[in-house]
C-alpha cells in the first residue's frame, strides 16, 4: 500500500476512515502521517560542545519525557543525508552530556536561528542573540532566555536504523526562570513557560488555550458520568495559577 492508494474504511458510526500498511510506505510517507498526526511535538533547544569546547545549539521536536524515575529526556536525532552525524549527536557522542532548552514563544524565531545547517563550530547562540549560561553538572551551557533547561548525562543511545539514533539523558540538574516554578510547592505555571509546540510542515502551535480536565476514579466517574467529566477552561496568567 502506497500513500496514493490508501484502503478506505468504515467505522461503525458511519465515519469514513482511510487506513495505510507502514511496511508498504516509504520513510517520507511515514515521516509526513507521523509528523501531521503525532501533535503539538514539545521541542528541545540542545546545548551541546564538541571536543574543543565549541558550543553548539538545534532544535529536535523527536523530543519528550518518558520517565520521572529516573528522569531521563529523549532525542530522536537523523542522521544528515550523507550518512554523517548532527553536530548535536555527534557532541553527546564525544562528550556525553546535553542540556535540552525548553522553547517559549519569545525565543521561537530564536530556536529557528538554530536550525540552520550552520558548519560544525559555528556558534548557533551567538548567531541567534541567545545568552549561553555556564553548566552547573554538565560542560554544556543553558540559555539564559529559555523558561526551564535541563542538564543531561548521556544514558544510552538506541540504534533504531540507518537514519536516525534516539539519544536518552538522565537529567542531573534543572534550570527555572524564578517566575515560573513555585520553589514552594514546585508547581510550574504553563502561563509563565508560554511553551511552543511543532506541529506538521512548517507549523507550531502556543500552549495559550489552555483547560482542566481533572482525572476521575471509578468511583467519581460512576457517580458522574460522562457528564461530570467536563473541561474547565482557564484563563491563563502568568502567577495566578499557583497551587
Ligand atoms: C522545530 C524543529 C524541530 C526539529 N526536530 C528535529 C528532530 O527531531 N530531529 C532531527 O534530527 N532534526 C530536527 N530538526 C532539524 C535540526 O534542528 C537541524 O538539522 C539542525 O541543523 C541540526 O543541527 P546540529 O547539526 O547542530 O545538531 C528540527 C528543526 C526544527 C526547526
């Protein structure tokens, strides 16, 4: 099955679908379905030095959280067309650490600065007007303009083909803009992050439409029901929110 000859498909309600065979797509096809649907994709800004200190900085939104315990961040980072490695992978490689820079709406024409395949040793934050701060645990630095950073040790990369590796960090220290985590009870205020998201193509999206959606026991959802399980929109304003 190509992408030009997708199975359709009926769901019981009526609702046409169209279905894909993965195996029978190729990489672009399947990057296009993934990338379109898989979405808002939080997007890392990775602080990275080479061998000789050389700072290094690039967006990856193949980006998330997949444990708390340990706390370890992961990187789904391609490999360049000739084979060769990113700057950002080849760095972890050399030096094991990276730092991942949360992305706010304010630095996000910043954070695109970084994506230009700049020659390895060009300073992308330098080029981007960012602040690199030092490390506390790792050689690499933070952004100073990024509302949350977290350093990383390398933990162990997944060879998953011959385009691309996914690269795990244990965070070992954290970096908080002060107005947007409450030392107290370390609730961070996603008013405060105002964190942006990729989305398909050339799209991001802000995380300014903003709801609660508690979620409910099985006690709490029998005595409620579908009907007690209602969002809550919230106005979202930088430090109202703390709880
Ligand atoms: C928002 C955004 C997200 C990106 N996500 C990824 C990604 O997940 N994996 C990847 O390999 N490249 C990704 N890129 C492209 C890299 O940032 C780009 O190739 C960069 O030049 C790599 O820099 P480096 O060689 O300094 O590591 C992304 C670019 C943008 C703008």
């Amino acid at each position: 099955m190509t992408a030009d000859s997708p199975t359709p498909t009926g769901a019981p309600d009526g609702t046409d679908s169209v279905s894909f065979d993965f195996a029978a797509l190729g990489p672009r096809e399947r990057y296009k379905l993934l990338i379109g649907a898989v979405v808002p994709r939080p997007i890392a800004l990775v602080t990275s030095i080479d061998t000789e200190g050389r700072v290094n900085a690039a967006p990856f939104s193949f980006f998330n959280c997949l444990s708390a315990d340990p706390a370890i961040l992961a990187l789904g980072v391609e490999f360049r067309a000739d084979g060769r490695h990113k700057d950002t992978g080849f760095n972890v490689r050399a030096t094991q650490a990276f730092t991942v820079n949360i992305v706010s709406d304010a630095i996000v024409e910043a954070m695109n600065v970084c994506a230009v395949p700049f020659d390895p040793g060009v300073d992308e934050l330098r080029e981007a007007g960012l602040t690199a701060m030092p490390g506390t645990k790792v050689p690499c630095p933070w952004i100073a303009q990024s509302p949350a950073a977290f350093e990383c040790r390398h933990h162990v990369t997944l060879s998953i083909g011959r385009s691309r590796e996914i690269i795990l960090g244990e965070v070992v220290w954290a970096h908080f803009r002060a107005d947007v985590v409450d030392p107290g009870n370390l609730h961070v205020d996603p008013a405060a992050l105002d964190a942006v998201g990729r989305m398909g193509g050339q799209g991001y999206a802000g995380t300014r439409d903003y709801f609660d959606l508690p979620t409910m026991s099985v006690a709490r959802w029998r005595e409620l029901g579908r009907a007690g399980s209602v969002r809550e929109s919230v106005r979202l304003t930088p430090g109202l929110r703390k709880r």
